[in-house]
C-alpha cells in the first residue's frame, strides 16, 4: 500500500482515482462534502435508483459499515442515519468492505478526503490508522486530500 495526506482539492484528483466519502444509509446526503459529490455525479439519485430498499435490508448498528461502488465513488456507508455519527468500528468494517470491492475490480488508486473527521467528528489520527491498517496488504494507492 501507498499511503500519502496532501493538501489539495479532491476533485481535482486526475481520472484515474476512485474518490470515497462517507454517506448514511438513508442517502441523506444534506450537508458536508457529500453535497459536493452529489451535485457533481447526481449520487443520491443513482444510489437510490441502484438500491431503493437498502435501509430497510440492512441496519448498519447490527451489521455494522458497508460500501457501494457507483461509477468512480466508492460510498462508504458509516452509519443508519444521516442525523447519527459512526463509530470506529462502523468505519473499519466499511473500509473492510470498501477493500474488497477494489480488489475484485482491480481499483488500484483511491483519492479521499478526511472520512469520518468532519461532521462525524471521529479523530482523524484513529480512521488513518484504520485505512493503514485495512489497507496495509495491498498494492492500492491511498490519496488523502485535507483542506488548506
């Protein structure tokens, strides 16, 4: 695994890169970065198309994270709720999800704010350490782009 934190603008990460952010089951999707990914791949719309009965077949406090690939954004669902806030271990079982997805597509390179730190307000140190520690077996570039 490579593994490198730059400050840049996530989207102006070159096509190559699969870009991941966190989303709630419900694809709540009102407020932070997750705006921004909606208004530039029409997300929510296409997740609910893809999967209109999701919430009501999983309930991520029992089962715990996941992640959906659509297009180039892997979608790591971290919590039930939009309203709600994950935990670590919801965040590294999504990660685990997400881990595999890129291996049975041959994802090699993976652009990503500071997932969980914002609004969900986990320590950053602790969900780097998560993605290093998921990742650690796999020859996938990890981009983390932080803000000025």
């Amino acid at each position: 695994m490579q593994y490198r934190e730059e400050v840049r603008d996530l989207f102006s990460v070159p096509n190559d890169y699969y870009l991941t952010h966190c989303i709630s089951a419900d694809f709540g999707m009102g407020k932070g970065i997750v705006v921004e990914f909606n208004k530039r791949f029409d997300m929510k719309r296409k997740l609910q198309v893809k999967d209109p009965d999701y919430l009501q077949r999983y309930n991520i406090h029992r089962i715990g994270g996941d992640c959906i690939l659509e297009g180039r954004v892997l979608n790591l669902i971290t919590k039930e709720r939009y309203w709600m806030k994950p935990t670590i271990i919801t965040m590294r079982l999504a990660l685990q999800k997400m881990k595999k997805i890129c291996l049975e597509n041959n994802i090699t390179k993976i652009a990503m704010p500071t997932i969980g730190a914002g609004l969900d307000r986990l320590s950053w140190s602790d969900v780097s350490k998560q993605i290093n520690d998921v990742f650690s077996d796999t020859n996938i570039e990890i981009l983390v782009c932080k803000l000025k």
